[in-house]
C-alpha cells in the first residue's frame, strides 16, 4: 500500500504468526500490545497466539488480549469505550499497539479505538474471515454504528501492516465463509471481466477452502483495494466508492434487520442484485447483467433467504441516512456491464423502490 509515510505492507500467506510478532517488535518505542479479539478466537487460534506471545515476550513486548462479545450489534460507542479502559488498565501508550484480529466488526471497533485513544495509537490488522482479509482491514477506514445506520461514527486510520494469513479460514463457520465471497464477486463484478471468469472457474477450490485458490484470490482482491485507496485514500475523489457496490442497498439491509438476521456478505449480496436491477430500470444495463449477477452469487453459493417482515419502505428509510448521500442525493455506484462501473446520483427513483421491492418479492 503506497501511502507515503502511511505505507505498509499486506501479508498474504500461512502460518504468520511469527512474522506478526517481528513486525510488531519493529515499531519504534513499541513494549505493550493490546490484543483486541473475541473469547472464541482465543481458543480456535490457540497455537498461533502462543506463538505470538513467544516472540514478542522474546522481544520484551507484553500482550494482553480485550475481549468483547461478537456481534456487529456489539459494534457501538459503548464497546468503544470498555476498549478505551482496558488501555488505561494496561498503560498503553502512544507508541504502543493494538493487535485487531477478528472479522470486519473487530478490526473496525478496534481500529476506531486505536484512532481516537491519545489522538492515536499503532494499529495492525490481523484479519480472520474472508471478508474483512479482502476489504475491511485494508485502506484504513475505521468505525461503530449508530442506531440509525451503520458506520456512521469513524475515522481513518491506516494500520502499520495487515496480515492475512488463509489458514485461519479454516476455523471460519461455512455461512460465514460463503459471507465473505460476497466481497470477491464484488470485485469481480466492478473491476475485472478476467478475474470474474477466472472466479467460476475457481469457485469449487475456494468453497473447498484449498490453500492455493485462497491466497490467490485473497490477494487478487487486497490489490483491487490497495489501487482504490492509493488513488482516493479518503474518499473524496469519486474513485474508492467504486468499492460501495452493493453495499448502499445493503447496509440498509443490515440496518433494518437490526444487524441479527443478516450477515454483512448476505446482505452486499443482495445488495448488488437490486442495483443491476436498477442498472436495468435506468436504461445503463441489458437484462443479462443481473441474470451474470445471480448465475456468480449462486454459483459461490450466496443464495438469499426470504427477509419476512422487511420492507422496500423500511430499506428505502434507511438509505435515507447513508453516508454517501450529498445535497439530498444517494450515490449509488451501478455497472453498465462487468467490469464498467459507473457513479449514479439520485435524488428520487422509482426505479429505485421498485429495484427493492422486485428483489425482496423474488
């Protein structure tokens, strides 16, 4: 990630543990680590936090694991501020670092922590889903919901490395792997006709969690994200929204489930199934571009549930708080075909009701 004196590396590989614990040992003046996590992950990833801790206690560095429950509901200003005390607790300080490892909920809780505790601490992303390996712990953007909507309260953040190291997805629940595949089609979808072929092809490898299929694939899409942020590291330009796709419509999605019924993959999923329906409501697409939309999500696996109880004007409430929403417009990012994104703003569509109601009506 080329960022200037906000560089870093993204690891993709196995068994990284060991160079986790030299990275961190690396950082000037470093000697505490908080390592923000879930109680499960401590004992799923047993062997590589001891690890972890062997090389850092070698390097005179002390870590001590935070807890918090998992959940994206649990991704609140109040969780914020249980992090805030264990810093206190463990007298970190500006030097330090903390250790996010976890899915997207994790690394963006504990980055917001990091990025606000003593106007800033030392962040390393140590990703264990596919999603957040792909996405969320890559570019710096941190954050918690509100009530309201989702990521509403955040920051920037850049982490000082990320580490996605594939064999921990093999720990990973299968709703939740199929989850995270939403993110590769997305990238698929928006950037690469190439890569979206390539994708089918290799959809059975990665369901399979092969060890090849996955580094490739993770680290395919960590490159799509990392040329998006050089080029708009904090989203101003109009160049890193392309990696919105889908995700207006989902994170509405998510708010009206109250972030219980729906994982975040499950939701972008079908969040990009609504927008190639307004693609071709707007005149921008053919119908074959949602019929290539559905023939990939299905054939990774990502079929939606019926969503009893959720409503189009519920959704359509929702988008109303959207961040990317400018002058009372929603930006919504909409392909013309694969690999041919395009930024859309709307201020009031039918199209847009009707793409959410045909979608959520099947």
């Amino acid at each position: 990630m080329n960022l200037g004196e906000r560089s870093y590396r993204v690891l993709v590989g196995e068994d990284l543990a060991g160079e986790m614990a030299r990275t961190l040992a690396g950082l000037p003046g470093c000697r505490r680590v908080a390592l923000v996590s879930h109680p499960i992950l401590a004992r799923l990833h047993r062997d590589a936090w001891k690890e972890l801790e062997k090389g850092l206690s070698e390097a005179g560095i002390g870590l001590r694991p935070l807890f918090f429950p998992a959940g994206e509901r649990h991704k609140n200003l109040r969780t914020v501020a249980r992090l805030y005390r264990g810093f206190l607790e463990m007298g970190l300080e500006r030097s330090d670092a903390v250790l996010a490892w976890g899915g997207g909920v994790v690394g963006d809780l504990a980055g917001f922590a990091a990025a606000t505790y003593q106007r800033g601490v030392g962040l390393v992303q140590a990703p264990t889903t596919l999603m957040a390996m792909v996405d969320s712990s890559i570019g710096g953007k941190v954050g918690v919901d509100l009530p309201q909507g989702k990521n509403l309260v955040g920051a920037f953040h850049q982490p000082r490395a990320v580490f996605c190291d594939v064999t921990l997805l093999r720990t990973l629940p299968r709703r939740e792997f199929v989850s995270g595949l939403a993110e590769v089609a997305k990238y698929a979808l928006v950037f690469d006709g190439g890569f979206h072929g390539r994708l089918k092809e290799r959809a059975p490898a990665l369901l399979a969690r092969e060890g090849v299929a996955l580094r490739e694939t993770v680290a395919a899409c960590a490159a799509y994200k990392a040329r998006m942020v050089e080029e708009d590291e904090l989203d101003l330009k109009g160049r890193r929204i392309l990696l919105n796709y889908g995700h207006t419509f989902g994170h509405a999605l998510e708010t009206v489930t109250g972030y219980r019924e729906m994982l975040h993959g499950e939701a972008v999923a079908l969040g990009m199934l609504m927008a190639a329906r307004l693609a071709g409501k707007l005149g921008l697409a053919g119908k074959g571009l949602y019929r290539e939309h559905r023939e990939l999500l299905t054939t990774l696996a990502l079929q939606a549930d019926p969503l009893p109880g959720v409503t189009a004007e519920g959704v359509l409430a929702a988008m109303a708080f959207d961040k990317k929403r400018a002058g009372g417009r929603t930006r919504f990012v909409l392909l013309r075909g694969v690999g041919k994104p395009e930024v859309v703003e709307l201020e009031e569509c039918l199209g847009v009701a009707e793409a959410v109601r045909e979608e959520l009506e099947g």
